[in-house]
C-alpha cells in the first residue's frame, strides 16, 4: 500500500512523529489503529443503545415526558 500525502500533511506528520520520538510510519500506523478503533467503539455503543432502547423503549419514553 502506498500512502500519498498532500504536502502539508506529510510535514505535520513528520513534525509530530519528530516531536514524539518515532518514525512517520510508526506514527502513521498508530493514528490508522486509532482510527480503527475509534470506529469500532462507535459501532459498539450504537449496538448496545439500539439494545437499551429495544428492551426499555417505553420506559424511556415515559422518563422523557
């Protein structure tokens, strides 16, 4: 896989992957990981809130008037 960057984006990169110490492809890895992550926790609590509302939809409805 190639990874293009505008230019302004490779020099933020390299600037905070300097600022932490780490290689641009260790810092490009690592926000790809937190990007996926991020999305499957999104996933999880959108499951778990469809659940919630299913299983007590209408004492909720009741708490909301």
């Amino acid at each position: 896989m190639t990874l293009r960057l505008t230019d302004d984006e490779q020099q933020a990169l390299k600037e905070r992957a300097d600022a932490e110490g780490v290689s641009m492809q260790d810092a490009a890895r690592r926000a790809v990981r937190e990007y996926v992550e991020r999305g499957a926790h999104v996933s999880r609590v959108m499951e778990a809130a469809k659940q919630v509302i299913a299983t007590h939809g209408d004492a909720l409805d009741r708490l909301g008037r």
